[in-house]
C-alpha cells in the first residue's frame, strides 16, 4: 500500500506542476501584452518557438494560448499563425452613420477590397431595390479591410445603367460614398438594416483566415439617395469580434 500511495501522489503532483506551468506561461504571455512588447495585430511566435523559449512541450504552449483565446487577447489565423487582437471599433448606428467614420477617429484604416464583379438580373434583390424582375445589376463581391486585415466579406447590388462602372470607382477610392459622387450621389442614407448573427461559411472561413466557429454578424442593408431612391443593397457578413454596435433610443 505504502508504495503505491507514493507513486499515486508523484503523479498527482507531476500533473499539478503541469497545470501551474502553463498558467504561469500564459501569465508571462499577458505580461508581453500588457506592456507592449507585441503591439496589436502584430504577429507572435510559433508555438514551436514558444515551448523552446520556455523550455516546455507544445502542448503545454498550446494550453496557455488557448486560455489567451478564450479571453480574447490573441487569435488564430489558419495557416498565417498567431496574431494580437486589436480594440474593437464602436459602431453607432444611425441613418447616416458610416462604421468608416467610427475607424478614423480612431486613427485606424478601413477599405474596400474588391473581389469580382459581374452583372446579374434582379430576381431575390429586385424587390428592395424597388426594380422589376429582370432589371440589370452590378453585382460586387468585396472584402472589408481594417488595419491590412480582412474582417468583412459583402455582395453589393447597384442598379444598372444607373451606376455603370461604379466598381472602378470603389477600386480607385476604397469608399463607396466616394465612388458614389461621382453619380451625383451627395449623401447615402440607411432605409433600413436588418442584424443576425451567424457563423462562416467554409468558404468565408477560408476567404477570412478564421475558423467555423468564429461568430459573425450578417448585416442586410438598403441604402437611398437624398430622393429617397433606392440604390445599393448589400448582405455583409462581419467577424464579430472587431466592433462593437450601439444603438441610441
């Protein structure tokens, strides 16, 4: 009895010297956080290189970032590595409120990034846009870009001959309120935006760099121009975890 008892708590300790070392480590890793050693967005080291710098197994670094993750200190991109999290952007909601507007005042960049551009008829989208069926549109594929790093991906629909070669434009100024001046489109206003939240789809995730279970908002938003005269409607599929929305009352 007396052995066994002995090897008994040998193991347990050896498991309670495990569990506090990667505590420890990912105190350590807080620390580089905390006082700037990694800037947000910055990319950190492998877990390789981690579990050689602190003279561990990569299943214990992989413990500690986990815990990292699930306090939203770091994230993972598949096949990039590991990055900082950058502070959320807060996004006020409103008939005219652009979340562009919110990235600036933050000294943060946030553009458009094309993806493909075809035209197509108004079946589903014909309806919001007030068209009937089988009116032409420019359809956009695009990714939203915060700080170099893709957050959003969108379908944009522009009613054709309306906004012919409006593409080029959001290409050329990474705005579609810039691209739409050159339509005589001064203001953009929301009609309306519907919320809900989702997951990615494998592409999405793929397209993104994230996995299945990030959580996403999908944003369905009409746009009109100061006639009241619909002229955009876009599905946005946002990664959640980058802004934050507010709604005033």
């Amino acid at each position: 009895m007396g052995p066994r008892q002995t090897v008994h708590r040998s193991n347990a300790d050896r498991r309670s010297s495990s569990l506090s070392r990667w505590r420890q480590i990912q105190g350590e890793l807080e620390a580089w956080l905390a006082n700037g050693r990694f800037a947000p967005g910055s990319k950190l080291p492998t877990e390789e290189e981690l579990a050689q710098h602190f003279a561990v197994h990569r299943h214990t670094i992989r413990r500690a970032v986990q815990q990292l993750k699930q306090n939203e200190l770091v994230r993972v991109e598949q096949g990039k590595g590991m990055f900082v999290c950058e502070p959320s952007l807060s996004y006020r909601i409103g008939r005219t409120t652009k979340l562009s507007s919110a990235a600036r005042m933050l000294g943060r960049s946030l553009r458009y990034r094309l993806i493909s551009v075809d035209q197509v008829r108004a079946i589903r989208f014909g309806t919001p846009l007030a068209l009937p069926k089988g009116h032409p549109l420019i359809r956009i594929r695009m990714a939203r870009v915060l700080d170099g790093r893709d957050i959003a991906l969108m379908w944009c629909y522009f009613p054709l001959p309306r906004f012919n070669g409006i593409a080029q434009w959001i290409a050329s100024t990474g705005s579609v309120s810039a691209a739409m001046k050159r339509y005589g489109v001064e203001e953009i206003s929301r009609k309306s935006l519907r919320i809900r939240a989702t997951n990615p789809t494998a592409q999405e995730a793929k397209v993104l760099g994230i996995e299945r279970s990030t959580p996403m908002l999908e944003l369905t938003h009409l746009a009109i121009d100061e006639k009241n005269i619909p002229i955009e409607f876009t599905v946005s599929t946002y990664d959640g975890r980058y802004f934050d929305i507010l709604f005033d009352f």
